[in-house]
C-alpha cells in the first residue's frame, strides 16, 4: 500500500472510518428505542390527561381526538393551542386544553386545563413554569394544592367579578410575596373558559387533526 | 498488569485526583443538577458510564490513532457514546430523562471525559484505561451524591426523594423525610447554594489531606492538595 506516502489519506480514512461506526452505532441504537421512547411519550401525556379527565369516563382515543386552535383574543399568545376531546359513546364529555399563560413573573406558564361538557372545571395542572422557586411556584401540585381550588369552577362559580386574586378583589388565593403567578393562571383559566362558553359546539364538531390529514392525504392521490 | 497498580489508578481517580474536588473540571454539571441526592446520582452514574465506554474505546484504538487526528477521534467517540447514553435513557427511564434533561448531553462538554481520554487512554492499554475510566467516573459521582444529598438536606429537609425515577417503584420506599415540616432553605436549592455546598466540600477534603500531613507517620508525606490541578 501507498499509504504510508499520504499520510492526510490514511488519517482521513480513518476519521471516516471511526464516524461511519459512530454513525452505524446510533443508529442501531435509535431503531432499537424508536418505537419505546415515542411510547413512553405519549403514555407522559395520557398520565397528565388522566389526572383531570379519569380513563374510565371516556372511551375514545384521546391522544388521536385532537385539534389545534388559535385565537390570541382569548388566549393571549401566538403559539397554537392542542385541544385533546374525551367522549363517551360518541358523546361529549370534556375538552383538554394545552393552554398558555404569557403574563407569569418570569414568562410563559404552561398549563393544561381540563373542561366538562357542562362547562365546569375538571381540573388544572401546570406542565412547565419559571416562577420563582419557593415563591410563585407553589402553582404547582407537588408544593401546594391551590391549583385544585379551580376544580368545579365555572363562569357562574364565581361570577366574571370573582374571577380574580383576592388583592384584585376575586375570590382566589394569592401567595404570600407572590401574586403575578396565581394572577396570570387565574386569567388564563378564565379566558379559557370564556372561550368554551362562546365555542363549545365547534370544539367538539371540529374532526380531528388525525383525520383531517388522513382525508388530505386521500384526495391529493 | 499487577493489583496494585489499578488499586493505584482507583485511588489516584476517586480521591487523589477527583475531577470535582481537586481538578475542578466538568463543574457545568456538577453546580447544576445536584439540587438532590438522586439527580446527583442519576448524572454521575451516566458520567462514569461514558467515562468507562469511551476510555476503552480510545485505549482499543490508540495505536490507529495518529496524533493529528486524535482529538477530533475522541470528540466522535464520546460523542457517540453520550448520544447512545441519552437514548437508552430517554427509552427506559423516561422521567429521569426529563428532570435531567439537557445535562446528559452535556456530558460530551464535561472536559473531564476528553481530558482522561487524552492523559491517560491513549498511552495505556485497556483494562487499566477502564479502570481509570471507573475510577474518575467514581470520583465524579461520589463528589455528585455528596453535594446533591447535602443540598437536598439543607434545602429541603428529605433525602432520596424521587428515588423511584431511577429504581422504579420500590424506590419510593427510600424516600426520607428527615426533617419533617422543613421550611424549605431557597439558597441551598438555587445556584449560589451549589457554589457553597462544592466551596464546603473542597474544604473539609483539603482539611483532611492537611491533618494527614501534620501526622508524622502518614504513610502519604508527598501530598499537597490543589498541586494537581492543571
């Protein structure tokens, strides 16, 4: 062999070579976890869901019932909002809302609000914050349990008036030190529920993403 | 390869030379998830693991490896490895995957794993380089569980918590509340906390190399701690 006279040749050889292993490696590995890893995320997602809305009060496929809606009158924010349908034998039973709060102490809250049909408050759960620890953060289940004080809630319990931190004369919490956290998801649960009340009908009728795609993917064949 | 020259590397990598105490490298890491014990370990565990896979790698290969090229060989190696490192985790611990997030990537980043590589695994042959690799990784981890068990202490008054992300659910028996009704102590919980607790610890080891020098019949008079640091 000549390569000892191109010593550059033999060195880059062998650098694509290590790559190539590197390359062939990861993806082994990434056919290997594919499937589990995708499986593991959406089982995240239905845990989240399952704590607001039981499994047994619904029984279609929750995480293929969805659609995206955007309207920044209601929620304040450009980015889409995925909206999950439970029903029970084709009837409504509640809506899952991946909503976001954009007027935190410190940027967006994200949150997840579940809605009956009835318009009542299922539940609400904070996904993702930058509160300040030990001061806004209480928001969250694993500190405290104000999150739980919007369960039952509606427009009419309490009325647009109540629907406010206490030092803003509404009928929820603050915290002590902090009120723009529990101030801005007071809001976000509200206009939440505002924008039910005006779009309860379309947020049920709508047919899911899964199936609108499927039927574009139909008619371009 | 004799015992006590790999007793020798053990000792060198998870006291003598610990890459947090002494050498202070991949503190990136280290100041940023050991708000608890378990993330400490979780992240020193992965640590150790790429230390070890990569350490054997490069000895396999250090006779292909020119000088030229040797640095950006090491980069794909670990490289590699992390990301294998990552996806394995993100597959079968999942929540631990999420609380730890960006910092298993950053492994590739901790200059500790290039710099064993590099010092020690290209000149040495395998099983030493793997013992070497444990024994930083060792270091590393234990200098991680340390800190994020203190921290945790201070800041939060339990000890385990989360356990069950790494071992699944028996691990939520390992929870300890060992002060009930903490309070809960912000400064250990935020950055500057880390900086305290890693300043703590690299003292009370510093103080004890001392007061093994002060004693005349220590069989270790060589040592001054902080002269390894490069």
């Amino acid at each position: 062999m000549s390569n000892d006279s191109h010593p550059i040749i033999r060195s880059s050889l062998l650098l694509g070579l290590i790559a190539l292993l590197g390359t062939a490696l990861l993806a082994g590995v990434n056919e290997l976890t594919h499937e589990r890893i995708i499986e593991q995320e959406k089982l995240r997602i239905l845990q989240q869901l399952n704590e607001i809305v039981p499994g047994t009060s619904f029984n279609n496929d929750l995480l293929e019932d969805t659609i995206e809606i955007n309207d920044e009158t209601y929620f304040r924010h450009p980015a889409p909002v995925k909206v999950y349908r439970a029903r029970m034998d084709n009837q409504p039973v509640a809506v899952l809302m991946t909503i976001i709060a954009p007027d935190g102490y410190n940027g967006d809250i994200r949150l997840l609000t579940g809605i009956s049909a009835s318009g009542e408050v299922l539940g609400v759960r904070v996904v993702s914050h930058r509160e300040t620890p030990g001061l806004g953060d209480p928001i969250e289940i694993e500190k405290s349990n104000w999150i739980l004080g919007f369960n039952n809630r509606s427009l009419q319990n309490p009325e647009t008036d109540g629907w406010a931190v206490k030092r803003d004369g509404g009928q929820f919490d603050q915290f002590t030190g902090a009120t723009v956290s529990p101030r801005a998801v007071v809001k976000a649960v509200h206009n939440t529920l505002l924008y039910f009340e005006a779009n309860k009908q379309s947020l049920f009728d709508t047919p899911a993403l899964s199936e609108s795609a499927k039927t574009a993917g139909e008619n371009e064949h | 390869m004799s015992t006590s020259n790999l007793k020798q590397i053990l000792a060198d990598g998870a006291w003598r030379q610990n890459t947090g105490l002494v050498v202070l490298l991949g503190l990136c890491p280290l100041l940023a998830v050991t708000n608890t014990l378990v993330n400490g370990l979780a992240l020193g565990l992965a640590t150790m693991l790429t230390l070890m896979v990569s350490n054997l790698s490069v000895s396999v290969m250090r006779g292909l490896l020119k000088p030229e090229i040797r640095i950006p060989a090491f980069v794909l190696i670990i490289a590699s490895v992390v990301t294998v490192i990552e996806l394995l985790m993100h597959a079968y611990f999942y929540d631990l995957f999420r609380v730890l997030g960006i910092f298993i990537p950053l492994i590739v980043t901790n200059c500790a794993i290039i710099g064993r590589a590099e010092a020690f695994a290209s000149r040495n042959s395998p099983l030493p380089s793997l013992m070497d690799g444990f024994a930083t990784g060792l270091g590393f981890c234990i200098t991680l569980v340390l800190l994020g068990a203190l921290r945790e202490l201070t800041g939060r008054g339990t000890l385990f918590s989360g356990a069950d992300m790494l071992l699944g659910d028996w691990g939520r028996h390992l929870s300890l509340t060992v002060i009930p009704e903490h309070p809960g102590f912000l400064l250990a919980m935020l950055p500057p906390g880390a900086f305290l607790g890693l300043a703590l610890l690299i003292a009370a080891r510093n103080a004890w190399e001392a007061r093994k020098l002060d004693t005349p019949t220590s069989p270790i008079t060589t040592l001054i701690p902080g002269t390894h640091e490069t």
